[in-house]
C-alpha cells in the first residue's frame, strides 16, 4: 500500500458541501480544513457551498454536482449525527447509488484511534452516484482530517497502490 512515484498524478475536481443550520462562510472550519488539505495534495476544489441540514436542499445540491462534468467527487462535512436535524446519510441514499460500506466502517476505525468510542455517534458513510463519489464526512475539523489523511489522500490518488478510486472513475457508468 504505497504511492508508486513512477506513475503521473492526475488531479480530481471535488466540491465542498458544508451542511449546517448555523455556520456561514466565516465560521466554516471543516470547509476551510478539507478545502486547504485537498488543494495541498494537488486536486482542484471545482465548488463550495453551504445549506441547511434539510434533506431536500442536499439532495438539489448533490444532484447539481452529479450532473456537472467538472465534478468527480463531493465531500460533505456535517449531518451525520444522531440529532433529528442530522439527515446527511438519508439524503445520499435518496440519490439510489451504490453505498461504499468500507468507507464508514474504515472511518469509524479510525477516528476511534483519536476520540475512542464517541465514534459511535458518526453515521459517516459514502455511495458513487451516476459516476460521481460522495463522501459524507462529520462536521469537525478533526474528523475530516481524520478522514482525509487516514482513506481520501489515498484513494483520491492514482497513484496509490494496489488500487484507488481514480483509476475506477472511466467505468464508474458501465
């Protein structure tokens, strides 16, 4: 499981969606903090965007970028709790994509290592919808660098071996 420095890196084009009934642009921190570790690691942000935890706006949203072919993969940070309010994992599974179950499961096992069993309380999941990937991460700047550090870097990498995300993209809609 390494990086193979002999092949090219090809950037992905994400979009940030902060889901949250109280942040603005100031005051989105876990935006700010996978917006700069994405754009660090060489992809393009191809849009940002903050909505209300509603899980009719998410889906309009999700569906827009799905749509958009200057979008490969979304990332949302917020509405995987536990609250009435927390509808983020609902939303995507109204989009009838594929789940990508290891994702949570991996995330989970992850942040356990850094928060202990408060990661119980994250519904973190992902699903590939009409070609595009969405990852449905927790509102906190630690668990999206959890998050990135620990699987997106990764699997957002073409060159990671022995197999990632990117080199799946061109047969995602087979």
């Amino acid at each position: 499981m390494a990086i193979d420095p002999t092949l090219p890196f090809k950037p992905v084009r994400i979009a940030i969606l902060t889901i949250s009934d109280s942040r603005n642009a100031a005051e989105d921190r876990s935006g700010d903090k996978i917006e700069e570790l994405l754009t660090t690691a060489g992809h393009i942000l191809a849009a940002r965007a903050i909505i209300k935890d509603e899980g009719d706006l998410i889906v309009s949203r999700l569906h827009n970028w799905i749509d958009d072919p200057d979008v490969d993969v979304v990332i949302t940070t917020g509405g995987t709790g536990l609250t009435g309010r927390d509808v983020t994992p609902e939303a995507l599974h109204r989009l009838d994509g594929k789940d990508i179950p290891g994702f949570g499961e991996l995330f989970r096992w992850l942040s356990y290592q850094t928060i202990g069993t408060s990661t119980i309380q994250s519904r973190a999941c992902a699903v590939v919808a009409r070609g595009t990937y969405i990852f449905a991460l927790p509102g906190s700047t630690g668990a999206v660098t959890d998050a990135w550090e620990g699987i997106l870097s990764t699997q957002l990498d073409s060159r990671h071996r022995p197999c990632n995300f990117v080199d799946l993209m061109p047969r995602l809609m087979e």
